[in-house]
C-alpha cells in the first residue's frame, strides 16, 4: 500500500513576490518592517504572506523588491 505524501501548511510555504505585493500596494517607500506588517494586516493579508513578513528584517525598505528579496533571504 503507497504512503501519501503530506503537503506542508500554507503557512510553511513562501509566498510569491505577487502574492506579497497584492497585500502592500500603496505603501510610499522607504518604509520600515512594522509600516509593512500594519499594511498587510489592513489588505488582509493571508497567514503565508504575514508570516513570511513577520521574518523579515526591522529596518527600512525602499523598494517593493527590496521587501520581496528579503523573503527570499529568509525562507
């Protein structure tokens, strides 16, 4: 009998930098890390886009690809 494989929570998994930047439109850069988790809780984000937020570094953004490069430094 073949073992199912398990497929990890959507919270494991990282968000694609669309996925990320859906959640933050409107932000005038620079920003700092707790600007963009307050946005993203305001847009609703979903549990995979604010976890991987929550994991970036506290200091200032300029740039939405400066926020999506971070989240590819970290997972």
């Amino acid at each position: 009998m073949a073992q199912q494989q398990s497929r990890k929570p959507a919270q494991d998994e990282t968000p694609t930098p669309v996925q990320v930047q859906k959640f933050l439109g409107g932000l005038d850069y620079p920003v700092g890390k707790q600007q963009i988790l307050d946005k993203a809780r305001q847009q609703c984000a979903d549990e995979a886009v604010r976890a991987a937020l929550a994991q970036i570094a506290d200091h200032d953004y300029d740039s939405p690809v400066a926020v999506t490069r971070e989240i590819g430094k970290t997972h």
